[in-house]
C-alpha cells in the first residue's frame, strides 16, 4: 500500500483516527480496492529513471562492500602468509639450531684428547658399528674411560634411566609425568639407593666413583655441546654420583620385579570370580615344563587335571580394578600382557659343537626403545679382558664372556615382593602400625617433593613400617595412595629396601677364570633374580640360579645333599641322553635327596597338586623315613668319580601367598634368604645342554618357594627340541633357533578351532558361515610358523584376544550380578596379565569345561565358533580371508621416547628418529618373541673354543645421537635375524682415539 507524505500527521496536530469529537466527520477509510480502483496519480509512479538510479547505487553499494570484503580478505591473507613466512623461517631457524647442535653433539673418534682424571693414557678404538673397545693400564683409569666413553653416545638416555627410577621426570618432562613420579617416590626407590650406597664394600664404591668421575669429565669438557635432547627440553644434566649407577641397576630390578602388581591384579579378579574359576587362570606349572635341575620330561605323560587353588582372601575394602590398572600402566613390564620382561638363553656342551668348545647363546626379551637398552663395550687392562653388553651408567659388562668364561641372563621372576595389609591407628604423626607380637611402633615420615617444570611442586609424605630379615632391619613403604579407592593401609616389602641386596659385584665377575670362579662371583648379587647359564674353555657347561629370594615363615630345619664342586679338569664327553637309563643316576645335578614332612611340600610345591596355605607344624618333628638302599653306578672310564657331598642344614618356609597378606601373619614374615648354594643349579648336564626362558626352573622336590608365576613353557620346550640329538652345532645354528618362529601353542590353538568350526551347531556358523569354514581349512592346515605374510597367525591372534573376552566377561558379570557388585568388566580383563596365561589357555580348550560356558552357548565348540566369527569382525578382516596377513596386525615398532611426541622433530631434525613400523615374525610364545615395542633388546652367541668367534647385536645402534651413523644402523640387521662379530681381542677397528691425562 502506497503511504503519500501529504497523508502524515503534522506534529503537534490530531489525526482523525486520535479525535474524540462526536460532531467531526467520520474519517474516509482506504482499502486496497480504493487504491486499486482509483488510478494514481503521475508523480506517485515510479520512473524508470528512478528504478535506474536506484540499481545503480545498489550496485555501487555491492560493488563497495565486494571491495570492501576483498580488501578484507586481502588484509587477511597478507597477515597470514606473512605469519606462514615467518613460522617457515623460525621452523627452518630451529631446524638448523637443532641440526647443528645435534651435529655439534657428536662425539670426538679420533685423535687425541686431554682429560682431567686419567693417570695414564687410555686408546679407545671403535669397530664399524662403533662399538668401542677400551684399553688402560689400571681399573681405575679403565673405568673413568668406560664412564667417559658411554656419555659420549648415551648420556640423555643416562639421565633418563636414573631419573626414571628417582621419580624426577616430572622435572624435565613436566606435568604428565606427576603420576609417574608419585609411584616411583611412593615405592622409595631413591631412597633404596641412598641406604645402599650409603652401605656398599669400599672396594665397590671406588669403582663406582671412578666410573661417575670420567662420566663428570664428560659433562665438564662437553658443557657447550650437550645431546640435543638437553637443549630441546631446555636444562642441563646433574654431576654423575655412584647412588646414580645404583638407580640404573635399581631401574633394571624394577623391571624385572612385578609381584606386587599381580598380586593386586588378581586380588581385584578374586572379587569378581568365583574361586574354581580363579584356579583355572592361574597354573603354576605345566607338562611341557623343561626345568634345567631335572632330566627332561617325557612328552607322552598324559596332560593333568587343572589344579584347583583354594584361595583364602577378604574382598572388602579393596581398590577399584581401575586403580589398580592405572598404577599397573606406571610401572615397567605391565603395560601389556606381552611385556613382561623375560628371554631366552642355553648352552651347548663341547660334545655337541662343532669346534670342539661349549656354546652360550643369549636374547633378553624387554621394553624397545631408540636407544637401546645395552651399549656393546670391550674392556681391557688390570687382568679384564672382556667383551659384551653393558648398561648404560653402570660399569664393567653385564652379559658377555672374557678368554675363559662366557655367561648369560634371563629373568628367574621370583617372588621377591609381599603386599602386606597393616594394622595403624591414630593419625598424622601419632599414626602407629602393629607388629606380628601385638607390640605398636610410631611410622616413619618421609618427605618427598615432586618438582614439576611450569607447575607448582608437590609435596607427598610416605609413610613407612619396619621390616626385619635376620639381623637386619630397613624401611618398607605404605603403598595405598597409589590407589585412590583402597581403604587398607597396604605396606610393600621388597628386596631392593634391604641394601646388602643392592650391590655391584662386577669386578670378580669380569675376571672369573673358570665356571666355578664365576658362580662363586655371583654369590654376593642380591638381584635381580636372574637363571644364569654359563660355560668355560674347560668344556663345563652350567646352570645356576642368582639374586636373593626371601624364605617366608619359621625357619625349620632338615639335611640335605648338596651339589660336589665344580671340577678343575675337563669335563667328561657327553652323549646323546636318548639311549641313556632313565633310573641312571644324575650326575652332578642339584638335587636333594629327602626333604622331610610330605604334606607340607606336595601341598606347597609339587606343581600338579593342589596347594593352599598349610601351616608349618609345631610338634617335634617325626624321624624321617629310611630311603631304600640305591645301587651307586660305576663312573665311566672317561668320567672322574663323583665326590660325596657334603651334608648341611637347609630351611623350608610357608608357601607364598598370591594375594596380599595379613602383616601379623608370622608365616608370611621374611626370616630370611634361600641360602645361595641351595638355589637350583646343574653342571654338565647328561643330555648335554641346558636352556631357560622364563618359564619354571625347579624340580618337583625342590623344597623352596620360588614363585607362583611363571612364565608359559612353550619357549623352553621348544629350545629343547631344537637342541635335542644334535650335534656338530655351530654359532649359526644358534642365531637359527633365536630367530625361530614357531608357536606350539597357536598351532595347538588353530586346530581346536578349526575342529570347533566343523564341529559346531548351525545356529553359531550363521552369522558367517562361508569365511568360518574358509577359516577353518587355513588353521586346520597350518604348521605354528608365525610369519608376516601368513593367514592363519592374524586369525590366531585375533581369537586370543576375543576369547578372554568371551570367557571372562561373562563370568564377570555373572558373578557381579549374585553379588550385588558393580565395576567396569573391561578393566577387570585387562588385570589378566598371569604369565602363564596361555598355558592357562590350552588348559582350557584341552579340558573344556562346562564351568566356562556362557548363558545360552551349548558347548565350547560353538563357543569358539562364534568367537572367531565376533574376532573376524573386530578386527576388520578381509572377506577373504587367506588374503589377511599377519604383518599387518602385529608390527614392530621402536621409538625415541621424547622424538616419538610429534612426527615434526623427523623433519626438523632431517633425521628418522624411530625405526618405523615394521611386519616381523614371532608372538610372545616363540623363541624369537616380539610384539610392537618388545621383544629381543639383543642377542649374543660365544663359541668358547675361540675367544674371537662372538657374535651379537642390539636393537637400535651403539649412539643416540640421530645424526650419527651408528643411531639405526643395527636395527635392519635385528629386524632380519642377523648378528655382527663381537671378538674379545681381534677387533677391526674404524677409528682409534686416545685418552692423556
């Protein structure tokens, strides 16, 4: 509607539509017919001139505003392209900073180089890998060289490794290491160094120091030049002190300690399933055991019945699964069910070689990273010659062979920790705990401070109980703030806070002369409890297990034979154990010849019976039975009389406990150590090699407690039978079984599948039926080999994983659902970390009992079949199935831990910093076992009939520097089963430097 301006109300005046006067006229009304039917006038037409006018100042308007916005957009991009520039040339500034100071970085090889400490000049000559080999006329000029010479390739990873076991990360690394450094000064581990050091042999502690002084000369001479590492996170590195190397050591121990976890683990499951469930996830032994200290097993025995462990445990007051997994994922060795540390190790009698000397072979399963965990080093002078593998920040060689012995490791995994529920009362600093004789003692208070870089500090305070072990008394720590939701005062009691069992007995190690020299070097290390294999240029092969293993409860005592000293001469030829009488005597194996009481051990030891807790009887003790008269074989022409051994006391203790235990409970107190020469032990075994990994080492009478866990025997055995009837076996065959990828227990595991899936009800084969039965015939038909390129391990691995989820969630939630319980089932599942967790597995799927079967499954042949189809789909496999590849699903892939934060510092560095992900064979049951970041951190193999024919090699390169060649250049030859020669004396040496002082 049309509005003419004449029609608007002046101001001031009254419109019609406002008046009130009765007598004025009726204001006229125009509708839209008005306007319709009257024509307008001319002047209230709009022009076409006006329309014009109109569009053109529109369009300057839009043309205006289109200017307007392009300047803008303009303005915009200049700012951006200019913020672009500058952000180019402040990454290629840094990149450039980093490169030279990475470059910069790089060590002296070369030449000569004055130092401040040495007393005589020491040569340093490096190979092609850079490994160096270190010459000195005294120990303490060859050690400060040592210390010197490790700096110069791995000082941050120095740094790191002793910060990592003090709690003082957080420091360097900031705020998202708090959590870390809680636990780690919860568990007082600097402390634990600080008493050991403070308690160390003179002797010992001189080495230490000469070791710290040349790292410290390092740190002087290099202070500009410092690994890039140190200018990223911007500080500079602490002096070196000798209670650093003990950290270093303290941080290995760590690793290969995880009692407490599993402890907690399975005190959490033990809620949350019933007890005959519980018992079925926990064998402690196998069949296919091949312990070192007893003739190997009869493979025919028939498999026995899964034992049943009554546990007797509260369930109330306990923390949350949750919290036990988060402290789980803080600690070394639990982050995943394939990283516990383990490996492999044996030795080949000289009969069985084919040069004429014993053989030590050697691959230690732990944690990859870049670098790599051992630093390869030659020593020589002050009567060492010795070649091997070191730790960086600790002196000597920790794994190698010098002209006369060569010696090897594998985790022994004995339970040296007890989680104890303590009695307190009162609070703050009037809180006491109450000792097993009812007497009351105030706590300790230590005093932590977490320092964190751009935060505010944390102060903790950890409270600790005593624990006394024979004379000696030392501080245990109150461990409950680690789990939030735990309402017990839970006390952790751990060999390392005894400090006799924090030592460094290198020295006599190194120069061991012969077999016996080095066992008896060996009877001074507190730990870790390691299996050592070792062999002499004698033609002596042995076993001895080392470390201090606590004895739980009274001591009661018996007699026993003792094994005869190691003899001086050459040890006999040994043959072929296959024709050889099974009721034969065994010679020169550490066996005891009685044990007293039977019940208490079948019950507590004999690793196919039930056990539980039995208490040590009180009453005199009964007269041991008479042994029935044995006939005594008559010693072989070839073979030296066996010697009477002597007769000594021994102690038997309480069997351990799975769970935490009551702190009053005398039977689980420490009255002290396995007396080191009852360890288990074996020399020139008959069959004529010996080998470990992990998995149980003691015989069915060896009266001691161990440990409940150990690892799945599938390694062991099958290093048996590689060995079994060889002979003429060289360094080659060596690296051959190392590299060996088969698995019996997936092979085992693909053929009850593939029986299941043929066997199985139509209602479970409908979700898939065509990929089941292709399934089916790839597992049915498959050898165990776990290679990249393969179908069936991918299937393997996927129904592992699917099928702890279908046993136990259920139960679970069965179980929760009688009691009233609520949790997250998930985070109970990913507690299960037992390591014999596949054996459990076998023992399952062999037994298949009906206790297992969820609502609603028939039987295990369905249950099966439907969690293949449910493990198929999870893990998105091809509708093909033979087109799936192993190596897709289970890379390996070895990172920096700082360079791995963001795939810039490659770039910016010009450097990889990380291996990448690589498909290799293996799974944690094969010789050759390997996950993502685990697996062989090196290997080694010794010909003793030639000082110079070693071989081995480590993950990563000798630097870890990137801009060195000798950063990655090992990690192509490990990743493809190769080795580098590694000779004692005989080095081809690259580069030569020496050292004046």
């Amino acid at each position: 509607m049309s509005f003419h301006p004449s029609d608007s109300p002046t101001p001031g005046s009254s419109t019609p539509h406002d008046s009130n006067d009765p007598g004025q006229a009726e204001p006229r009304l125009y509708t839209r017919q008005d306007h319709t039917s009257e024509p307008a006038s001319h002047h209230e037409r709009p022009s076409s001139f006006a329309k014009l006018a109109e569009r053109l100042r529109t369009q300057r308007r839009g043309d205006s505003q289109r200017t307007q916005r392009r300047l803008s957009l303009r303005r915009v991009a200049i700012v951006l392209c200019t913020l672009a520039v500058i952000a180019l040339l402040g990454l290629f500034t840094v990149s450039i900073w980093l490169r030279h100071s990475m470059h910069a970085a790089l060590p002296q090889i070369d030449g000569t180089l004055h130092i401040a400490g040495l007393s005589q000049p020491v040569t340093v000559t490096r190979n092609a890998q850079g490994v160096p080999s270190i010459q000195a006329s005294s120990l303490d000029d060859l050690l400060f060289a040592q210390g010197f010479v490790t700096a110069q390739d791995r000082l941050w990873q120095m740094d790191m490794l002793r910060r990592h076991a003090a709690g003082e990360l957080a420091e360097v690394l900031g705020s998202n290491l708090v959590e870390h450094d809680r636990t780690q000064r919860t568990l007082q581990i600097r402390a634990a160094a600080d008493r050991a050091v403070a308690a160390l042999p003179a002797d010992q502690l001189h080495q230490l120091e000469a070791y710290a002084r040349g790292v410290n000369a390092f740190l002087e001479q290099n202070s500009d030049h410092l690994p890039v590492e140190f200018h990223l996170l911007h500080y500079t590195p602490a002096q070196w002190q000798p209670r650093d190397t003990l950290l270093v050591s303290l941080a290995m121990f760590q690793d290969l300690s995880t009692e407490f976890p599993t402890k907690m683990q399975r005190e959490a499951l033990a809620a949350h399933l019933p007890p005959q469930l519980l018992a079925d996830l926990y064998p402690v032994g196998s069949w296919r055991d091949h312990p070192p200290s007893q003739p190997a097993a009869d493979l025919t025995t028939p498999k026995p019945e899964i034992e049943q462990i009554p546990l007797d445990r509260s369930q109330s007051l306990l923390a949350t699964p949750h919290d036990i997994l988060q402290v789980a994922h803080e600690l070394p060795g639990q982050r995943c069910a394939d990283c516990r540390s383990g490996s492999n190790n044996w030795a080949v009698a000289a009969s069985r070689s084919a040069s004429g000397g014993a053989l030590v072979s050697n691959d230690m399963h732990l944690g990859l990273s870049v670098p790599d965990i051992w630093y390869e080093a030659s020593l020589h002078g002050a009567n060492l010659d010795v070649t091997g593998f070191t730790l960086p920040g600790v002196p000597f060689i920790i794994v190698g062979r010098n002209a006369h012995v060569a010696w090897s490791f594998t985790n022994l995994g004995a339970d040296v920790q007890d989680v104890r529920i303590e009695h307190l009362r009162g609070s703050g600093q009037d809180t006491e705990y109450q000792h097993t004789d009812g007497t009351w003692s105030p706590v300790a208070h230590h005093s932590e401070i977490i320092r964190v870089k751009r935060g505010r500090d944390i102060k903790l305070d950890v409270l600790t109980t005593t624990e006394t072990v024979g004379n000696v008394e030392y501080a245990t720590p109150i461990i409950s703030p680690l789990f939030p939701t735990e309402r017990r005062a839970l006390s952790l009691a751990w060999t390392i806070y005894d400090p006799a069992n924090v030592t460094s007995p290198f020295l006599n190690i190194n120069a061991a002369s012969d077999g016996g020299s080095l066992v008896a070097a060996f009877a001074s290390f507190g730990g870790p409890s390691l299996n050592l294999v070792y062999a002499d240029d004698n033609k002596h092969i042995g076993y001895h297990a080392i470390g201090r293993i606590p004895v739980r409860g009274p001591a009661v005592h018996y007699q026993r034979e003792v094994q005869q000293p190691i003899p001086d001469g050459p040890a006999p030829s040994n043959e072929d154990d296959s024709d050889s009488d099974p009721e034969a005597p065994q010679a020169s194996i550490l066996l005891p010849e009685s044990f007293g009481q039977p019940h208490l051990l079948d019950a507590a030891y004999h690793p196919t019976r039930r056990r539980q807790r039995v208490q040590p009887r009180v009453e005199p003790r009964a007269a041991k039975p008479k042994r029935a008269p044995q006939p005594k074989a008559a010693p072989k022409p070839d073979e030296p009389p066996i010697i009477a051994a002597p007769v000594i006391d021994y102690t038997i203790g309480s069997p351990i406990s799975p769970l935490p235990v009551e702190a009053r409970d005398t039977s689980q107190q420490w009255s002290g150590y396995i007396p080191y020469n009852e360890l288990p032990a074996v020399i020139d075994p008959p069959n004529g090699f010996l080998a470990t990994a992990n998995a149980r080492i003691t015989p069915n009478d060896y009266p001691y407690a161990i440990t409940l866990d150990w690892a799945a025997p599938y390694r062991v055995e099958r290093i048996n039978k590689l060995l079994a009837g060889r002979t003429n076996l060289t360094p080659a065959d060596m690296l051959a079984i190392q590299n060996d990828a088969h698995s019996e227990f997936d092979r085992v595991l693909a053929h009850r599948v593939a029986y299941a899936i043929d066997h199985a009800s139509a209602a479970a084969l409908a979700h898939d039926t065509k990929r089941l039965h292709q399934t089916a015939d790839i597992l049915r038909s498959w050898n165990g080999e776990i290679l990249p390129n393969a179908a069936a391990p991918a299937i393997v691995n996927a129904t592992r994983t699917a099928l702890w989820s279908a046993l136990l969630l259920p139960q679970i939630a069965a179980h929760d659902k009688a009691t009233g319980q609520k949790v997250h089932p998930q985070d109970l599942l990913a507690l299960y970390m037992w390591g014999e967790q596949a054996d459990a597995l076998e023992n399952l799927l062999q037994h298949t009992p009906a206790r297992w079967l969820p609502p609603g499954v028939a039987n295990w042949d369905d249950l099966l079949t439907e969690t293949v189809a449910e493990a198929l789909h999870d893990a998105h496999a091809p509708s093909n199935i033979s087109s799936w590849r192993y190596g897709t699903v289970h890379p390996v892939e070895i990172d920096h831990p700082l360079f791995s934060q963001s795939p810039l510092f490659d770039r910016l560095l010009g450097k990889a910093t990380g291996s990448g992900s690589h498909t290799t064979p293996g799974d944690g049951t094969t010789i050759r076992a390997i996950s993502r970041h685990f697996g062989p951190s090196e290997r080694f193999t010794a010909d003793l009939a030639n000082p110079e024919t070693n071989h081995g090699n480590i993950t990563t390169g000798e630097s870890g520097n990137p801009a060195s060649p000798w950063y990655l250049d090992q990690f192509e030859p490990w990743l493809n089963g190769t080795t580098f020669a590694l000779p004692l004396h005989e080095m081809q040496s690259t580069h030569t430097l020496t050292l004046l002082p």
